[in-house]
C-alpha cells in the first residue's frame, strides 16, 4: 500500500524530483529559404539510445525558432542539477568568424545586423559548461553548402569560444550521427576513440585522451520498489516533454519509449491526428519532389503569368508564394494547403503557357492596331510635305514609325529656312521699302496683315503666296527674284 501510495505521489507531479543526465536533439532537413540538408534530422535517431542509457531526452526536428528557443530553455533548466550532458545538432550553420549559430527552418536569409531567432551555439556551449568532463556537443552540417552569405557571412562553424571540459565533434551528419549510439550510450566506450577513428569526425575543445561518458559496470539493475518509481517518474516526465514540444517526432518517440505507459494511447492519438494532418502530408508530398531552384522559379514565373503575385521570382518559397499557391488552389478548386503536386505543377504550367499565348496574341492585336493608327496619322500630316504636318506627326508620335523621316525633313526644312533667311538679310530691306512691299502684297489680294514694314507671320505667309503663285521658291522669305519681280510689278503698273 505505501507503494502505491508513493507512486501515486509521484504521478501528481509535473517535474521529476531526482536529478537526471539530459540531452537535447534538434536537426533541421527543410528550410524554407534555403536549400535541404542532407539526413539533417538524423540525429534524433539516438533518442532511444540516450534514454536507455538514463538521459531525459527532448527532440525536435525541423522546428520553428519559437519551438527551438522553448525547447532550449528547458534544457537549459534541466541542465541544471544533471552530471552529463549530451547536445546534438544539425542543420544549416552561419558564422561570422568568430560566434556561430544554427538556422531553424523557418529562419530568413540572415544579415550581419539581424540572424533574426537563430540559435547561438556560443549560448548552448554555455550551458554544457556546467558538467565539465561530462559535456558533449555534436554538430552535424553540410560542408559543401555555398560558403558566403553577403560580405560578413558564412555557412559553416566558426572558431567557437569552447568552455573548459566542454568537448565538441562535428563533420556532415552522416558521420556524427553514430556518435552517441556507438560511443557515449555504450557501456565502456570511448568516445574520443570513436571520433580518431572516424575519418569523417573532427574533435575540439576538451580532448581527454579517452572520453567514457557511460562505464562499463554502470548498474543496469535496480531495486523492484526504485524501479517501478523511476518508470514512473520517467514515463511522466517524458510526456511533459512531448506535450511541450506538441510535434510528430516527440509523440512518437514517447510510445517507442513508454509502449505501455497511461499516456501512451493519448500520445498515439495526436501523434496519428498530426500525420494525417492534411496541411503536413501536403508538404511532405512536395517536399518528396525534391524541386531545384530553377523549378521553383518556373512556378512563381507561371502563377505571376496568371496574375497571382508571389512577391518576387526568385526560386525561394516564402510567404508570398505560399499564398499565391493558395489562392491559385482556390480558383481550381483544389485544397488550398500552399503546397503544391506534380499534377497542380503541369496544370499550372498548362495554364500559364496558354494565357502567355494570350497575352501575346493581344499584345500583337494591340501592336498592329498601334501602327495602323500610326500610319493613318502620318497620311492626315506629315505625308503632305508641310513642316506643319511633320510638327503635328512628332507630338503625337515622337517614337512612331515615321518620326525619323519626319525629324530629317523638318531638319532640311529648316536648313532651307535658314538659307532663305540669309538671303533676304543679305538685301537690306528698309522699313520704307518693307512697307512697300506689304502695300503691294495687299494690292495683289495675298493679305500681308498690317502694313507696318515688319515681316511678321502674316507677312510670311503673304510672301510665300505671292512666291507660289508666280512659280518663285515659296520660302516666305525675300530673295532677288522674289523681290525683282514684285518691283516690276509695282512700278509697271
């Protein structure tokens, strides 16, 4: 009876009363601004093995930053009265030399001035400080990533300000991921051992000349009565970890670890709520189609073609692609999820390419409808011959299909122009014999305007009248002959 009235006890509390070795796994495969990592959230698969071997254990893969910062806050608390610690990351790194920090998957493209809710592994190392000896960091990531990010950024790990007795490995995540199941949850073995030994590993900091985080005679049986507390204790903790992180991979490593614990059915229930998610197995589905960047670009190229604005096409699937991918979905009656299929891909492209060839039909319509106005214009003005009608032509079409023509004949014009101008300067027309002149002009019936001795526009008009009709050069200007023959004709009269 006092048994059970002790696990009953413990079954009431939300947190374990006895200190417990704790680690943490995080690896992110999908980013949304960035290309996948390679078996980035493969470092999770050792959950199993780090509890076995007593370590209170939260996971969390492809997490947002808001999921990431609750994760290590907990951890960090946890790390508190613990006597080992285990920390493994994996994703997309970026340096700046000298402090490092991990991406979640939901990071934008990071600046010098703004990494945004990136995780600081400076930070993290801080808190495996408190275990010196005991404290491992393990940091999985691709190193053939483009290196530069702007002029102050890298993808990678810097030179990290590692805390005394805090031992860090890292390389691709394909070799750090056997670290923890083949060296620190084994009983007796060494880790530094397994990390020399590892073509593909690179050590830091700490480097004893062997690192044995579990020994070989570490108790694996305990007494009935401790036992069936410590399951207890364990199966609730763990449960508080998986609620907290509310995602597939933490309801699923809960009924791998605690099969028949109370809480198991419940957990198996969100967890399968979660995977039949519609939302979820839309991104699976696409993410399975492993599209480039060029792909991608064809998308936001084909919806922006069919007026969805996706905000900019450039291969990267934010907000705004989402929700013209959505809004897309909607008009074709499909779920709106923003994630797309191969059959909404080939449908869209069908549809962009014919409203492309729309749009280039009418564009051609509009086109020709443009030159046949054009060239109807240019017949009304500058086809006449008249430096009048090519001024007219040039305002309304001063890029038309005429308007060089139209420019190189109102240059000759006015050539011409100015070359009858000189001529007249050249005769040294009096105010008395312009007046003569306008007299007679008024005589002949060509309307000179006011008879004053100034060649105003009147004036002109009258002259080159007077010169057309008496098969002169009609200029509006006055040379010898137009001159000679109007004083013939007003003295022989």
């Amino acid at each position: 009876m006092r048994k059970l009235t002790l696990i009953a006890a413990l079954s009431a509390l939300a947190t374990p009363l006895f200190a417990q070795d704790a680690a943490l796994l995080m690896g992110v495969n999908r980013y949304e601004e960035f290309r996948r990592v390679g078996n980035g959230t493969d470092v999770l698969n050792s959950a199993d093995n780090l509890r076995d071997a007593g370590y209170a254990v939260s996971t969390l893969a492809n997490g947002s930053a808001t999921a990431m910062a609750r994760l290590l806050q907990r951890f960090a608390v946890d790390a508190v009265d613990a006597e080992r610690l285990v920390v493994g990351l994996a994703g997309r790194f970026v340096t700046d030399g000298e402090r490092t920090w991990l991406l979640p998957a939901d990071a934008d493209r990071p600046t010098l001035f703004g990494m945004g809710s990136a995780i600081s592994v400076d930070s993290v190392l801080q808190v495996l400080a408190q275990t010196p000896g005991q404290a491992i960091l393990i940091l999985g990531y691709d190193q053939d990533a483009d290196n530069r990010i702007g002029s102050y950024l890298r993808q990678g790990v810097g030179d990290l300000d590692i805390p005394q007795g805090v031992t860090v490995f890292y390389g691709e995540p394909d070799f750090t991921d056997g670290v923890v199941m083949e060296a620190i949850t084994v009983p007796g073995g060494d880790a530094m051992a397994f990390a020399r030994n590892s073509r593909g590993l690179r050590e830091a900091g700490y480097q004893p000349q062997s690192l044995i985080m579990r020994p070989a005679s570490e108790e694996t049986e305990a007494d009935p009565d401790t036992s069936i507390v410590d399951g207890v204790r364990n199966a609730l903790a763990a449960w508080n970890a998986a609620q907290a992180e509310d995602s597939a991979d933490s309801y699923r490593d809960y009924v791998f670890a605690y099969p028949d614990s109370p809480f198991a059915a419940e957990a198996r229930r969100r967890l399968d709520a979660i995977e039949n998610d519609p939302q979820r197995l839309a991104e699976i589905a696409e993410d399975q189609l492993d599209l480039t960047r060029n792909e991608r670009r064809a998308i936001q190229r084909n919806l922006t073609v069919l007026d969805f604005n996706t905000r900019g096409v450039d291969g990267i699937f934010g907000p705004g692609t989402r929700s013209a991918i959505r809004n897309w979905q909607q008009t074709n009656g499909y779920a709106q999820t923003g994630f797309v299929t191969q059959e909404q891909i080939d449908r869209l492209d069908t549809q962009a390419r014919r409203r492309a060839e729309e749009i280039e039909e009418q564009e051609a319509a509009e086109q020709a409808e443009l030159e046949r106005l054009d060239r109807a214009y240019w017949e009304e003005t500058g086809a006449l011959g008249e430096q009048d009608g090519y001024e007219a032509y040039l305002e309304r079409y001063p890029n038309g299909i005429f308007a060089e023509e139209a420019r190189e004949a109102l240059q000759r014009s006015e050539d011409s122009t100015q070359a009858a101008r000189d001529r007249e300067r050249a005769l040294n027309i009096n105010p008395v014999l312009g007046r003569l002149i306008e007299s007679r002009l008024a005589q002949l019936g060509f309307n000179p305007g006011r008879v004053d001795g100034r060649f105003d526009r009147d004036s002109r008009r009258a002259i080159s009248r007077y010169q057309a009709s008496n098969g002169l050069s009609a200029t509006g200007y006055l040379d010898e002959p137009t001159l000679a023959r109007l004083l013939a004709d007003t003295f022989g009269r």
